[in-house]
C-alpha cells in the first residue's frame, strides 16, 4: 500500500519543439552509476536517446562567467508547453537524467536538465570530465548551496525564454536533486510546483515561509534515512500554510525511479518506479 499525505493545493510546468538526433560531440561517455540497476539503466538510457525521435540538444546557459552545459528535450507538438527543469542526482549529469529528460518529453513536456558539475574546475568542466561516479559524488559534495541556487535562477531564466514554452515552469529533483528542487523551491516565486524524489527538505523553518508553490514528495518505503525527515517538513510547511502532497511507496528502496527501470529488479522498486511516474504525469497535466 502507499501512504498519502495532503495538505491544501496548488500547480506548476515547461514546453516542447522539433526532433533530431543525440549531438554526440557534446555527449561524451556518462556511465557512472553503480548502484541498484544502474548498468541496465545506462544500457536503456542510451538506447532511448540513439532512438528517440524527439530533438534533443546541448545548450550552453551562461551564469556569469560560468557555462552551465544544459540537456534539452522537446516534445513533439505544435504547442506551446511547460518546462520541467530536472535536477539530477548527485552523480552528476549521466546518461540516466538525460534519458529521464527524454521520458519527460515523450509525455508532452521541454525538459530542461543543467550539468550542476559544469564549471568544477579548470580540468573536470562537466560531469563527463569526471573518471567515475565516485569522483563526481565527491565533487558535488564540495558544491556550495549558494552557487547551486544561483546556477539554477540561471537556467530557470534560460527556460523562461525557450520560445516552445508556454511560460510554466516545474522544478522535479531526484536524490540530492530532490533536495535541490525542495530548496529551489524557497527561492523561485515562480514555479509552478517543485516535485521532490527521495531527497530532504531545508532545516531552517523560516525559509518555508517563502515557499509560494505546491511541493510533491515521492519517497521509497525503506528509504529510513530520508524518510526520517518528512515529519519535519510536513511539521513546517503545515505551520507555514504551505501545499505538502506526498506519497510513500512501501518497501521502495533510495532512487527507485532509476533501479526501478530495470526490469530484473526488485518488484517494490519497479512497482513504486511505474505508480511514481504515473502521479509525475497526473501532476503536470493538471497544472
């Protein structure tokens, strides 16, 4: 069973264009992950970009000095639609978010997914820089909260300007992503809604009160250590009289949207992967 908490409601999204093939000159090799599923995942993930028929591009969103390279996915409609703005796990900008991104637009939406490793240094520029999935975690790490908000105010403005855009604008984050998404989420008046995957809320109550969107969580059941801090979220956004929607999927472990795609996998991890991805859309065609 799942477990839902509603609190009162509100909305937000992205948009769509042409089709063309993966730029592979900017692709570079983004095998990185090595957790739950995660070589099927690439193995997928690159299959579905070599074989979509939605264009998808590199752009480069400046942010003062820095390039923020930046995956962009079209959806195949003559109108004008929402930008969803994915921010990826804490791996870095790997085959699997791009191939999210395609799934995205497969549903009708632009997604528009920022390399938040671009600009690390003067050697590792992007997350394809980096040797393994390792090295990248590491270095996000080391990432300050302040130069992440801004990277994101930055291509959160690049996406209001894409001219597919019907001007809506979604943030969804997975892992660290999903904390990001919940941070943004205090900072950007406006979005539309900030989905969050498995990734924790601010401790500063006070920045709740500056939270003008729906947040929806998606959490996996036996994912403790996230799961520890929803109480606290719920607590203050209730407090702050803020939309906090989320659901729990029993026995889900942590990045069940990305083990959850292998289709070996562990049935829990599959099951919340297809009922999360179902709500994702259910959410953003509402709005």
């Amino acid at each position: 069973m799942r477990k839902k908490f509603l609190i009162p409601f509100i909305f937000l999204l992205v948009s769509c264009s042409p089709a063309t093939p993966v730029d592979h000159a900017m692709q570079g090799s983004s095998d990185m992950t090595h957790d739950h599923g995660s070589e099927m995942s690439t193995t997928s993930s690159m299959d579905r970009l070599n074989d979509s028929p939605r264009h998808q591009e590199w752009v480069q969103v400046k942010n003062g000095d820095k390039t923020m390279y930046t995956w962009v996915v079209y959806p195949e409609t003559s109108e004008k639609r929402p930008v969803v703005i994915l921010i990826h796990e804490n791996k870095g900008l790997n085959d699997w978010a791009r191939g999210m991104a395609d799934q995205v637009a497969e549903a009708g939406y632009i997604a528009v997914v920022p390399d938040l490793l671009s600009g690390f240094s003067d050697t590792m520029k992007r997350t394809t820089d980096f040797p393994d999935a390792d090295s990248a975690t590491k270095a996000i790490s080391q990432l300050k909260p302040e130069n992440v908000l801004s990277d994101l105010q930055a291509v959160a403005d690049f996406a209001k300007t894409i001219s597919a855009s019907n001007g809506t604008l979604v943030s969804a984050g997975f892992c660290w992503g999903g904390a990001q998404s919940f941070r943004f989420a205090t900072e950007r008046k406006d979005l539309a809604a900030a989905m969050v995957f498995y990734g924790t809320g601010p401790t500063d109550e006070a920045s709740y009160a500056k939270i003008s969107s729906p947040v929806f969580g998606f959490y996996g059941g036996a994912d403790a250590r996230v799961n520890a801090t929803i109480d606290q979220s719920k607590k203050f956004m209730t407090a702050a009289k803020k939309t906090y929607e989320y659901e729990i999927y029993e026995g889900a472990g942590h990045a069940f949207m990305r083990s959850g795609e292998d289709p070996n996998g562990e049935h829990a991890n599959i099951d919340a992967r297809n009922a999360a991805w179902e709500r994702m859309k259910k959410i953003l065609s509402s709005l």
